[in-house]
C-alpha cells in the first residue's frame, strides 16, 4: 500500500474526544475540523479545532449522526479524512463506506470489518469459528418473542439480554427471574432501537462476579495485527465503565500472554486494520469469555498511553495514511501504572440520574502525572441532549498505589461547580478497601455501595463552606465612597455581631460576625465561640483564609442563585441565602409524579382510571440517550395523565396525577 499523507482532518464527534483528537492533530501538524449542533456553537470541541462548521439543530439524529451533512462539512472544508471518535457514527459501517465512496479516509477499521463485529450476534458465530472462547447463550436468528423467553429459560437465570449492535451498556439487562424477563426484552429494544437503530438480541448466560478486561490492538495495512496489553474495567454502573486502569492486576504474565494473544486471533479472523478493542469477561476461576470488538478507539485508551507511551491517535492517522506501525511491539514493556476516572453529570444518591445544568467553575491545576481530557470548562453548558460524560482525569504513577494516590488529590482538587456530577462517589470507590485490596469485579458497586449511594457525611465540609461563603460576602463589601476611611461594615454599635442567615440543604445555618479595625472578622458559626478569621488573599474564584488558629486553606467559592457554591476538601457545597421572613413555595399537590430531569416522553403506561401500586412503572423517559422509568410515588387510581409520547418536558413536571383516596373511618360512622 502507497502512502497518502493525510493533512486535513474532520472530527465527526463532539466533547472530549474531539478536543484529544484535535490536539494531537495539531501536533501532528495536520489541521482539524470540528462539527457542532446549534446546542454546542460555544463548546470546548469548538474552539479547540482549526475551523469548525455547523451542521444541524441540537437532536443528535439531525446532527452527529446525519451523514450527509457531515459529509458536506467534509467537502466544503476539503477534508483528506474524517476520525469518528466514539459514540454517533464510529461503528457504523454504512458511515465508513460513505466516506470512502467520497474519496476520502476514513480513520478506523474497513467497513467489512465493522460489519463483521458490530453484529455481537455475528461476532459470537464468527468468535467461536476462531476458536476464541465464548459465554454460553443464544444469537440464533429469531427475534420472536416466544423464542427469546424459551431460550432465556434454556439457559438458566440469571442472564443478560443485549443488544446485538449495541455498546455503552445501552440496551442491555440483567434478567434475575423469568418475572421480569419480557419487560426487559422490551425494554432493551426500545433502547437499542432508538440508540443504534437496530432492535436484535442476544442472549448470554450472567457470569457472577466476574471481571470485565480488554485487550488494546492495532492492525496496519502490511499484515501486522499486535496488542498493546490489557485494561481493567470492572467498575462499572449500570453496565458502563467509570473507573478504567492498565495493567490489570488480575492478569500475570502468562494470562496477559494467552489473552493478548486471543485479542490478535479476534483481529486476524477478520483482518483487522487500525485501532480496536478486543473484550472479555474473566471469570473468578481464571477462564475468560470473548464478550465483544469495540471497532473504534476506547474511551478509555489513555491509560494504555500511558504505560506504553504511545499516542494511539497518531497511531490511527500513521494506518489510514498506509504507514506500517510506528513502533516495535517486541520492545514494549508496561510502564508503570495508569487510572482513569470518568466524570459524569450525574447524582450517584439519585440512582445515577443524569444532570443538566452550566458549570460555573471548572478548575484543576496541573500536576506531575495527571492528564486531562476534558469536553467542558467554565461556562460549558451540560445539556439533555447527548452523554452525561464530560470529561476524563487521567493518573499515572510508578505502581497502582501511586497512581491511586495521584488520583485520590486531583478528585479532591478538582471544582465542577454548578452541576451535580459523580465526583465525589469517585473518591469514595477509590478510597475502600476493596480498590485497594484490588477485589474488583463488575458488581462492585452494587456490592459495596447499592443502587444509589448515599452522599458522605459533610458535617465540617459544611460549616467551612458557610465560613467561605460569609467571608466572601464581607470581603465583597467597599468602603463609601463619601467616607473612604470608614471600614467596610461600620455600625455605630459594632459590639452587637451581625448575621447572616443560611440554609446548606434543608438545615438552616446562621454566621454572627464582626469586621475588627485590623480588618480580621470575628466570626462563629451557630452557637459557637466567636475566633478571628483573615482573607488573605481572594481573586476570582479563590479565596484563601486563615482560620483562629493560623490554618490557611484555599477554598473556591462561586457565587450563585444570591448564595455560593464552595468547593471545599473534594466536596461541593450550596450555600444559600435564607430569607428572613417565609417566602410561599409552590404547592405540588400529593399523588403528583415528577420528571426526574428535562427528557422526552417514550411511552406512557397507564390511563386515567387505571389502579396502580407504590413503585408501579407510570412513564417512560428518555434523557442524555438513556432510558428512565418514571414510578408512581403512591398507590391509587391515575387521575390525570398530563403528558403524550414523543413530547419534551423538564425537570419537575407533572406527569401523572394519582388519587389514592380517603381512608374509610375505622369507626364505621
């Protein structure tokens, strides 16, 4: 194959991935392209790019996944080649052969390739032919319904129901009995439809406890196919990845030889070219299952940069190009250790429900062994519309407890203000004993935390933030400008503390304080003795304070909504201002079913008159391309359905209104 240097690069993708690419493009020398949606004009993935064109309103399916129009970007901007990142059209097949029938490169696999792996069904045949070792189960042509169930019932509960195109844990569930198992053959292909565009299932049988590895391969077009080591991903919720890390600590020397050698036989069997993932499951007693190809770059491939010091996006761009790899496989060697935590906009104590909102602060600085991969910064709006990721901090370290270590101080720094994210439950996996103890496997978090993790306690989290927060306040104020040798608060009774009136959730918190001539303020929090607290220092959103005591700490306090949010020790704090006379709240009335976040409306289950149990599911949402169910809240009888399929609500709209009815009185009267 002749080499065709590639100096032109359109990145059909949005968030974080989109901007790793574009750096290392840029450094490459070649020029990036960025696509957007109307909802991204002012994105991070935007402005990282050489030039950016628009290419359709916020749906992702009149957007990121319209292959004319990106295709049309392609050619008004000439384009040598388009890199798919991951997510929207990576593994499509039909994108691919679009993209080469328009005389340009695509960066990935052939389309005959993604063909042969993006059917897990096929993948399954095709695995076994191989010789590869494969979970038992079903990938037999029928879809019928009655197949399915005798099949299910053939193989034994509990087991997975899949999505044969799919990935990401979208359409897939976890059946435990055969109650349960016509909703979710149901509902996973509602989601497998509406995420892939294809409804086929499969079946495998559900192994216990077992650890999710991947193995890392690169094929070029001279007939090399290597694997570049291993990647532990056994943390997962609700079937996704959010703590990835290289090497495994599972595998010796000889499991990482057979299984890397498996991941090359996957690749060989159906030539594969450029990056690819080759998955597994391993089982508690050694055994490992094939699981699926993930025919594009990972998520989580920077921990395999990390400890071969590879960059696996020039490595893409060196394939498509017809360059042989850039590197001797027989020298690599695993340096050191690598984590990756991916931080998410959601509530972990919600059951993970994805959140919206505009980040207010975002802030990390750098340090030796931490890498960022960010979609987001100050100002990024976190929106309903695509995956609630939005960015990666990456660790590396001599062993896994530096690279812990490293991790653990980064989460602590890092400042996501003004959108809920997993950040905190982060640190909270990553301190337990079982990380440590390295006892992973896919139902960690279910095992050691439950399906929706309590907050940590934050009792002196909390009353710092409300000492931020007032200081702040007082630090805002200026002196007159009649009377500039006045200090700020002056009060003809300075003896007499002032207040200000709080609330930190639910609990009410007032500060008594005082501004001194030396400009100290004594400050107490609640009944507490009153010390003298010093800002030494406050420039944007850093305040630096020295508590009674002489302990100096560095706190980030952003204004917000007439209160502050505080980053403080790994925690984010609301602050509120608390009014000092009762404000009338809206009233929702009982029986009310709430839209747990901004969505649309798949299916409504019910009608008006219909009887409903506590927990009954009322509504199906959809929201940042996941399916939610909406239960009742209440036992009783539906008394008004307010909402239609197919319609856009927000956060706390009514969708269902439930009469449960007036106690009968015991006495009979």
């Amino acid at each position: 194959m002749t080499t065709q240097p590639i100096r032109s690069v359109l990145i059909a993708n949005r968030g974080e991935i989109a901007v790793r690419i574009a750096r290392t493009c840029r450094r490459m020398g070649i020029r990036s392209i960025a696509v957007f949606s109307d909802a991204d004009a002012d994105a991070l993935h935007v402005r990282s790019a050489d030039e950016a064109v628009r290419i359709g309103p916020a749906e992702s399916r009149a957007s990121y996944l319209d292959v004319d129009r990106i295709l049309d970007a392609a050619r008004l901007t000439r384009a040598d080649a388009i890199h798919p990142g991951y997510g929207f059209l990576a593994e499509n097949a039909d994108f691919a052969q679009a993209i080469a029938d328009a005389g340009l490169r695509f960066i990935g696999p052939s389309p005959d390739a993604i063909r042969a792996m993006g059917s897990k069904r096929e993948a399954r045949i095709r695995m076994a032919e191989a010789g590869v070792p494969i979970v038992p189960g079903f990938h037999g042509a029928s879809q019928d319904t009655d197949v399915l169930a005798n099949e299910a019932r053939a193989i034994g509960f509990p087991l997975l129901v899949k999505a044969s195109a799919g990935g990401g844990g979208k359409g897939m569930r976890v059946v435990r009995s055969e109650d349960t198992l016509l909703d979710a053959i149901d509902s996973a292909r509602r989601e497998a439809a509406s995420a892939f565009g294809d409804d086929t299932l499969l079946l495998e049988r559900y192994v216990d406890r077992p650890r999710h590895i991947e193995i890392q391969i690169l094929g070029d077009h001279h007939g090399q196919i290597v694997d570049l080591f291993e990647r532990e991903c056994s943390i997962q919720r609700r079937h996704q990845k959010i703590i990835e890390e290289a090497p495994s600590p599972a595998l010796d020397d000889r499991l990482r030889a057979e299984m890397g050698a498996a991941a090359i036989r996957v690749g060989q069997a159906i030539g594969y070219t450029n990056a690819g993932t080759v998955e597994f499951i391993l089982d508690p007693d050694g055994r490992f299952y094939f699981l699926e190809v993930n025919t594009r770059l990972q998520v989580e491939h920077p921990v395999t940069e990390c400890i071969t010091g590879l960059d696996l996006v020039e490595e893409q761009i060196r394939i498509a190009e017809g360059h042989p790899l850039g590197f001797d496989r027989s020298a690599l060697r695993i340096q050191g250790h690598a984590i990756e935590c991916r931080i998410y906009a959601e509530d972990p104590s919600r059951g993970f429900l994805p959140a919206t909102g505009t980040l207010l602060d975002w802030h990390l600085r750098e340090r030796d062994g931490l890498r960022i991969d960010s979609g987001v910064d100050s100002g990024s709006t976190v929106s309903v519309h695509y995956d609630p990721m939005i960015a990666k901090i990456i660790t590396h370290g001599r062993d896994r407890t530096e690279a812990t270590r490293r991790m653990e101080a980064a989460l602590r720094e890092l400042a996501i203000q003004g959108v809920t994210t997993n950040r905190e439950f982060l640190l909270d996996i990553l301190e337990h004993e079982a990380w440590h103890a390295a006892d992973l496997h896919t139902h960690f978090i279910a095992e050691h935390f439950g399906e929706a993790p309590e907050a940590r306690g934050r009792q002196e989290e909390t009353r710092l933030a409300v000492i931020a927060a007032t200081l702040r306040e007082i630090a805002a104020l200026s002196p007159s400008a009649g009377m500039p040798a006045v200090r700020p608060a002056f009060r003809n009774n300075p003896r007499r503390p002032q207040e200000m009136l709080w609330t930190v959730g639910d609990t009410p918190v007032t500060a008594h304080w005082n501004v001194e001539r030396d400009g100290s303020v004594q400050l107490a929090i609640g009944d507490e003795e009153p010390g003298a607290w010093h800002v030494v220092a406050r420039e944007d959103h850093r305040l630096v304070a020295e508590s009674p005591n002489g302990h100096r700490r560095a706190l980030r306090v952003v204004p917000h909504e007439g209160g502050a949010l505080v980053h403080v020790d790994g925690t984010s704090i609301h602050v509120r201002r608390r009014q000092r006379f009762a404000v009338a709240e809206e009233r929702v009335e009982p029986g009310s079913c709430l839209a747990p976040m901004p969505g649309s409306v798949l299916e409504v289950r019910v009608a008006v008159g219909d009887e409903v149990q506590e927990g009954d599911v009322l509504v199906l949402l959809e929201a940042m391309k996941m399916e939610h169910q909406v239960r009742a809240p209440e036992s009783g009888t539906v008394a008004e359905i307010l909402v239609s399929a197919g319609q856009q609500v927000e956060g706390d709209q009514v969708l269902v209104r439930i009469d449960a009815g007036e106690d009968e009185d015991a006495s009979g009267a």
